[in-house]
C-alpha cells in the first residue's frame, strides 16, 4: 500500500492542524493505520492509531485529549485532528499501515509514508 501524508504547517501554540494520508494501491479497509512523529534530533514515536473498522483507536499519553485519529474507508484516507498544540508538538508526522492488526510499535508497521513537517512555534 502507497500513503501520502499532508497538511503539515507552521502554527502558533494552541492552535489546530489537520494531517491527511491518502492510502493506494491495496484495500484500505483491510489496514489498521497509525500515526508516528519524529522530533529534530530524537527517535520516532508512536502517537496514534486506529483499527480498520474505526471503531478501535488509542493514543500516546503525550497527545491523548489533544489529537483524534479517525478513518473514511470510502476515500481511502485516514485523519489526524491536532488540537491544543504544544512546541514539543513539533516533528515530523508519519503515516504508516501494519501488515497485522492495530499497533502502538513502530517494528509493526511495514508501510510508511514520505512525513509532513508540522511545527508548533510563535
């Protein structure tokens, strides 16, 4: 499966940006899908991810009651809503689709997409 991420920005603290990754090539239905950021000089990380159906998802402690995961089978893509963003917010943002089911661990995922840069700044 071939994802493109979008929608990464410049945006002052406390405020809201909504990433997109549109999914190809395979059925997206059958993909749990999970979103994973990498801030400057630091390892990758998990911050959320969503099963195929929706209905599942679950959150890093670091995002969780700021961020919402959520899918529309019908067009292929699944979104990230950042709200109450932070400066250590600030990373690279990752799609990414595991060849099983839904999953917190990078090592999981085997499909990955190219990263939008989202940085949190005034």
């Amino acid at each position: 499966v071939q994802l493109q991420a979008s929608g990464g920005g410049l945006v002052q603290p406390g405020g809201s940006l909504r990433l997109s990754c549109a999914a190809s090539g395979r059925t997206f239905s059958n993909y749990a899908m999970g979103w994973f950021r990498q801030p400057p000089g630091k390892e990758r990380e998990f911050v959320a991810t969503i099963s195929m159906s929706g209905v599942v998802t679950r959150y890093a402690d670091s995002v969780k009651g700021r961020f919402i995961v959520s899918r529309d089978n019908a067009k292929n893509t699944v979104y990230l809503q950042m709200n109450s963003l932070k400066p250590e917010d600030t990373a690279v943002y990752y799609c990414a689709a595991p060849t099983r089911g839904i999953s917190t661990m990078t090592s999981a995922y085997d499909y990955w997409g190219q990263g939008t840069q989202v940085t949190v700044s005034s």
